[in-house]
C-alpha cells in the first residue's frame, strides 16, 4: 500500500518498527516520513502523530485531503487461548486493537474542524466478524476494531465536517501471517487445513492485488457509508 501511494504522488508518513530502505528508494524526505515505533506501545505512537499534525496544520501548508490506515496486526501462537502465553496475548490485543484506538484518537483530535476530507481505513478481517477456534485474542481485536468504527462513524456524522470512518476485511493474503497459521499444530488449530488449501488452490491475493483492492476502496465517493465492510462485496 505504501509504494503504490507514493506512487500516485501521495505524501506518507509510515509507523512502523522499522525504517524500510525499498520505501526511501520511492520518494525523498519531502513526501515520505518513516517513524520506528513498537505499536504494542502505542501511547508514544500516538502522541507523535498528535503533535505532527497540529504543527502542520500551523504551518500553512496546503492540504486538500487526509487519509489514516491502520493495518497493524499479530496474532498470538495459534491454539486454545489458555495456551497462548500472556505477554503474547497483550501483544496481540495492543499491536490489534488498543494501537487504532489511540491513533484514531490522536488523528481525530488533531485534525478537528479540518475543512478538507478525511478518511480512517482500519483494516479488520473476516475474523472479526466469524469467529475461529484457536485464534480468539485475534479474533477478539478485529471484532473491537470494527464495533469501535461503527461508534465513531455515529459521533462524526454529528459533526459538520466529520471525517469518515470504515472497517474493511482485505480479502485473504499471501503473507507471513499466512505462513505461521499454515505452519501451526494442527491438533491445537484445526482450521489450519483450510488455510493450506487456500494456499495450495491458489486462492491466496498477492500483497500488491490486495493493496490496489484496497486502496480503490478508500477512495470510492461512498467510503464510509458503510462502516465495517469486506472488500470482497465492493
């Protein structure tokens, strides 16, 4: 999603817990901003994007529109939930849930009163809305994020100039999340012969396919009519 933004001539700021040298390649220091951030400790991550847009919106730099994308996730180990260690659980439900809580907080904040469009695109997942044996501090994350939007959808249709909000499930996607569900015991997952045979079926969207699909949907004249959806029914 980042490449194929600035590709279009976006400027980005990307948060993440590392700096990717393949993004720098793209664009210059003027329309992409990198920030090393653990978003299982999302207060620092927040209070940085809060401060950042409020000097920004000081410094007369002309915006026409505003757009955040919260797509960080992790899951625990696939299994029953009491064989998940703690510290794995708390990881998934920070990175998953608490970290889009506080940055749409911080943004929203910010940005009130902004007269230009602004947009927040969570990325959520099917499993938010289905639940699955032997991932349920993800499934627990994905169904908060998408009942959170629901709620901030209603507080800003009150607002004269309230941004829009939506939840989107991205379709299934060759990543390495794939890889570690594909890769889990499966007497403690049994879901994960499903995910084999996504993947042996070729039924898996590349990260970039998955991204253009995505994107094209942050960008219909209707985002946000709906406020939890799946990319699969646009």
């Amino acid at each position: 999603m980042a490449a194929q933004l600035l590709a279009q001539g976006h400027a980005l700021i990307s948060i993440a817990r590392t700096s990717n040298p393949a993004l720098s390649a793209l664009a210059d220091s003027t329309r992409l901003v990198q920030w090393e951030h653990d978003l299982a400790s999302p207060a620092a991550a927040a209070l940085h994007l809060e401060a950042y847009l409020s000097e920004l919106h000081g410094s007369g730099r002309a915006l026409t529109a505003l757009s955040l994308i919260n797509n960080a996730g992790v899951i625990s180990r696939p299994g029953p939930v009491e064989y998940s260690a703690d510290g794995d659980l708390a990881n998934a439900l920070r990175v998953g849930l608490e970290a889009p809580v506080l940055i749409c907080a911080a943004f929203l904040r910010a940005t009130e009163g902004w007269a230009i469009p602004r947009r927040i695109l969570n990325i959520s997942s099917g499993l938010g809305r289905r639940a699955m044996a032997g991932s349920a501090a993800y499934c627990a994350a994905k169904a908060g994020m998408d009942h959170f939007s629901r709620a901030v959808a209603l507080d800003e249709a009150r607002k004269l100039h309230g941004a829009r909000i939506c939840s989107l499930a991205p379709g299934v996607i060759d990543t390495d999340m794939q890889i570690q569900l594909r890769s889990a015991d499966l007497s403690q997952f049994p879901d994960g012969r499903n995910f084999i045979a996504l993947k042996e079926g070729g039924k898996l969207w590349s990260p970039q396919e998955a991204a253009c699909k995505v994107l094209a949907y942050l960008d219909r004249p209707d985002f946000g009519k709906e406020p939890v959806a799946d990319v699969r029914d646009a």
